[in-house]
C-alpha cells in the first residue's frame, strides 16, 4: 500500500516536474512554433502550384447487361485489376508523352498520374497532376484514350469487323432458311388440312401420315436454323462485354491547387517546430540537474525549507541590503519567515552562532548571511557577522566598512582586542566582523584553536553570530567553521545549485557532525513570485518612484 501510494506520488512529481518546465519555456516553445509557421509558409509559397484532373472510366458493360451471371462479375474485376495496373506502365504514359509533345520521360510522368480502382466497382478513377488545371484535363483524358486504345476494344475493334461480315452473311443464310421453312411449313399445314377433309379414304390417311412427318421434320429444323443464329449473336456479344472499356466520365479539372496546401503546411512545421523544440527542452532540463522549484528542493534534499528569497537587483553590493532599505518590502517578509523558522527550528535547542554558507560559488550566501543579520537586528537582537570568508571576502563591500583589520589578525594575534577589530554599522544592533587581509593559509588559521575561542568571545559579545564561510566543496573552510558552530544553513541558488552538489555537501556537513538547521532557497520563481519578484532595491528606497513604473513589478520576468 505505502509502495503504490509512494509510486503514485513520483508520478505526479514527475508529471508535475514536466508541467512546470514546459511553462517555464512556453516563451521559447510558442517563438520557434511561430518561426516554424513563418518557414513553411514562406516554403510553402516559393512552391509552383499543383493541379489535379480526375477521369474515370467502366470496365465491361455491366450496366447494360439484362442478366449478369457470376462469371461476368469475377472476369469484370480481374479485368479491372489489369487495366488499373496497365495505367501507369510505359506503353500508356509513353504514348500520352508522345502524342501531347510533354518534355518528360514516362518515368516522371508516372510521379504525376495516379490510377486506383474505385472500391466495390468495376470503375477505374485515373488521376494527374499539372502546372494549370487544363494540361491536368489535357493529360488525363489522353491517358485514358491511350489505356482504351491499347485494350482488348482496339483489336477485337478489326477482328470484329472481318468476323462480323462472316456473321453477317451466315445470319443472312440462316434468316433465309427460316423463312423458306417457314413458308414450306405454311404449305405443309395447308395441304394437311385439305387432306383432313377428304376422309376415310386410305389414300387420304396415308397423305396425312406423309405431311405430318414432314411438318415435324421441318420444324425440328427451323428450331435448329433459329438456335445457331441466336448463339452466334450471343457469343459475339459476350467477347465484346466483358473486354469493353468505356469512359463514363471525362476528365474535370479543379480550379484550386492541391498543393502545396500554405495553411497546412504551416500548421504542420509549427506543430513540429512545437514539438521538437519542446524534445529538446526535456532533454536539457532533465540531463540538467539543477535545483529549480522549491518542492523539487524538499523532495530530493530530505531537508526542510527555511524559506524563498526572490533575485535582488542593485548598482552595487551595498543597494542589495534590502531589508535596511526597504523594511516594508515583499522580501523583507520573506527574510522574517526566515528568521522566525529558525527560531522555531532552535527553540529546544538554541543556536548561538550560525554558519551560512553555500554548495559553490556566486550562489548569495553572503549576501544572505548580510540580510538575515539585517533582519536579527531589526528583530532587537544584538546581531554580529563575521566574515569568515578568508579567501573572497565581501561583508565590508556589502555594509561599506573597512577592512584593514579583521579576523585574520584576530588568529594570527591572540593578543590583539576583538572589540576592537568588531566595527558597528548604521543598522542598529549589527554589528561586523570584517575578514581583514587575505592570508595564504585561511584553512589553518580556521581550523586552530583561536578560531573556537574567538567564536565564544564574540558569543558572550552578541545575542546571535552569523559566520559567512567559504563555499563547501572543494574546501574544508566550511566544514571546519561548520563543526565549530551551533547550526548551518545551506544556501541553494535556483537555476545554479545542481542537486548532486547540494547532495554532496550536506553529506560532508553531516561527516562534519554539523547541525543542519535547513536550506534556503535563494533567486526563487515559483508559485510565491507575488512576493519574490525581481525587485530594483534602490528604486524601493525612493517613494517618488512614478506608480506605471511599479505596476508591472508582480510579473515574474
């Protein structure tokens, strides 16, 4: 049961997965379908238009046949058959190109002529194709005279006539012959009628036994005389019926071009265009595993979600301190959910001093760290960030302090004051630890026993430490500051973070023994883009904005 159900939600997810991509690439999907229409159209108009006739002819003489037997109808079809295969051979097409003067071979003329047998009929319907509509009728008329021309009708045609002058001159004979008996017969029953009346007279019955044979005979051979005659014409009516081929409709041109067919083909290389296009779409996005939806990050980390950060733009690193800006703003909101989920996340267990950081580079964990100790601050804690970063260092940019001083001259000397080195900002209650000059051995200097002690002076020093660190992989900064501290929040950049990555650091947090308090997600498009858009920080601290410049702010491009 817990098997189908767990197999039914990875078919939503995946389904739900494939939804969102094609919608998120709509765009592109709909651009490459109107370029398609616009390239089959264009093709489709650079074409010579095609015209078609259509003629058709009757094999045999069915229709007017007064008894039609089962034979008649099985020699029909057959013959139906031959002649539709005959119509698109060499002798036909070669004698249409020969008598119309076409500048074609037969081969390429059988591309253009199209012969089928019309279903359950004896009726051969011969199509062609031409540059205009008459040459289209011209063609297929002479194909059909030339497919009559070289059937049986053409050489019965002249040995009918020599055998019809025979049948003639027999019928004649014959006619002759019955009528001469008929007459006799006439006679004949005239003189045995006379011979009836005559008696008893022995002479008389003998005369009538005389003509009676006689009539008899005559008759039986009128009968005989009249039986040739009929199968002569029957016979000779039979061979002509079954072989006959008759136009019964002459050839009619369309005045439309069948092709190229302009609307049609443009739907069609859209509908390919769409779909090839939206192939290649899947390939990418499903070859490419980077972190996208937040329900996508959930499902595959196993780790919850503090919370959605929306992309923030600025002229520089410091206009991207939004909340100080701005406090009223949608993604000030959205760093107080932040705030108050790992309040929740550390009631039982409080974190003092917490690490952000990120799986690689350029993924907003600074930028991050900054905000969310913005937002401690304004919360009425007594907020400190250390830039832990010692390599790419970006806290004193981002608050606009200096950094002649900072933690690394805190490890290299103990004595030094750390109040000293920690500089206040103009957010009330923050308070920074800058990084201080790069040194060549940053992973030492965090991994020394100074860095420990350090971290509970300034735990003593603040309500709460946010340490920026180094990114994750590929350097044990992270791990070592990680391992130190009471919890870890990991940063995800969507569109950046591939989920390998993200797997693999929590993997080494987790070997580390750090406490992962949760993930956010930083940059995020989803469903909350009415409160994660794109926002213009400094344009936000100007309340002279004009209002048609903030009222496409919603929309999520």
């Amino acid at each position: 049961m817990r098997e189908n159900m767990t197999e039914t939600m990875n078919d939503y997810l995946e389904l739900r997965k494939v939804i969102q991509i094609i919608l998120r690439w709509l765009w592109l999907l709909l651009l490459v379908a109107l370029g398609g229409a616009g390239l089959g159209y264009v093709a489709s108009k650079s074409q010579a238009p095609v015209y078609e006739a259509t003629t058709t002819l009757m094999v045999g003489q069915v229709i007017q046949a007064t008894q039609i037997s089962r034979d008649d109808l099985l020699t029909n079809e057959v013959l139906a058959q031959t002649y539709t295969d005959m119509a698109v051979r060499q002798p036909v097409l070669q004698g249409v190109i020969d008598t119309l003067n076409l500048p074609d071979t037969w081969r390429g003329l059988k591309k253009r002529v199209h012969a089928e047998l019309v279903e359950g009929t004896h009726l051969i319907q011969i199509r062609t194709e031409a540059e205009s509509p008459e040459m289209a009728r011209i063609i297929a008329d002479e194909v059909a005279r030339q497919l009559i021309l070289l059937s049986a009708n053409a050489t019965q045609s002249r040995e009918t006539a020599e055998a019809r002058g025979f049948v003639n001159q027999r019928l004649d004979n014959l006619q002759k012959k019955i009528e001469y008996g008929r007459a006799r017969l006439q006679s004949l029953e005239s003189a045995l009628l006379q011979a009836f009346e005559v008696g008893s007279d022995p002479n008389a019955i003998q005369r009538i036994q005389d003509l009676q044979g006689e009539i008899n005979r005559l008759e039986e051979l009128i009968d005989s005389w009249e039986a040739e005659s009929t199968q002569i014409v029957i016979y000779l009516k039979d061979r002509s019926r079954a072989n006959s081929l008759t136009i019964i409709e002459p050839a009619q041109a369309s005045l439309n071009p069948i092709r190229p067919r302009t609307k049609l083909n443009a739907l069609l290389a859209a509908a390919i265009s769409f779909a090839l296009a939206m192939g290649l779409v899947l390939f990418v996005e499903f070859r490419d595993d980077t972190l996208r939806e937040p329900d996508e990050i959930q499902n595959a980390l196993k780790t919850p979600v503090l919370g959605h950060i929306g992309k923030i733009n600025g002229k520089s690193e410091h206009d991207r301190l939004l909340p100080a800006l701005n406090p009223g703003s949608p993604l000030s909101e959205a760093y107080r959910i932040i705030r108050s989920n790992i309040e929740f996340k550390t009631a039982e267990r409080p974190a003092k001093t917490i690490v952000i950081t990120s799986p690689g580079r350029a993924e907003g964990k600074s930028l991050m760290a900054a905000n969310l100790g913005i937002t401690m601050a304004q919360a009425g804690l007594r907020t400190l960030i250390i830039d832990a970063n010692l390599r790419q260092p970006m806290q004193h940019r981002l608050f606009r302090v200096a950094n002649a001083a900072g933690l690394t001259e805190a490890l290299r000397s103990p004595e030094l004051a750390l109040d000293h080195l920690v500089l206040e900002t103009k957010i009330p209650n923050l308070f920074v630890l800058p990084s201080g000059q790069v040194p060549l051995n940053p992973t030492e200097l965090l991994g020394a026993q100074r860095m420990r002690e350090i971290l509970a002076s300034l735990g003593q020093m603040a309500d709460i430490v946010i340490c920026d660190s180094p990114p994750a992989l590929g350097l044990a900064d992270a791990s070592i500051l990680a391992n130190r501290a009471d919890g870890v929040v990991l940063v995800l950049g969507v569109g950046q973070t591939r989920l390998e990555d993200a797997r693999q650091t929590i993997s080494s947090l987790s070997l580390a023994n750090a406490r992962l308090l949760g993930v956010i997600v930083n940059r995020a498009r989803s469903r909350f883009h009415r409160y994660l858009r794109v926002v213009n920080a400094t344009s936000l601290a100007t309340s002279a904005t004009p209002r048609s410049s903030r009222r496409w702010q919603w929309l999520p491009f």
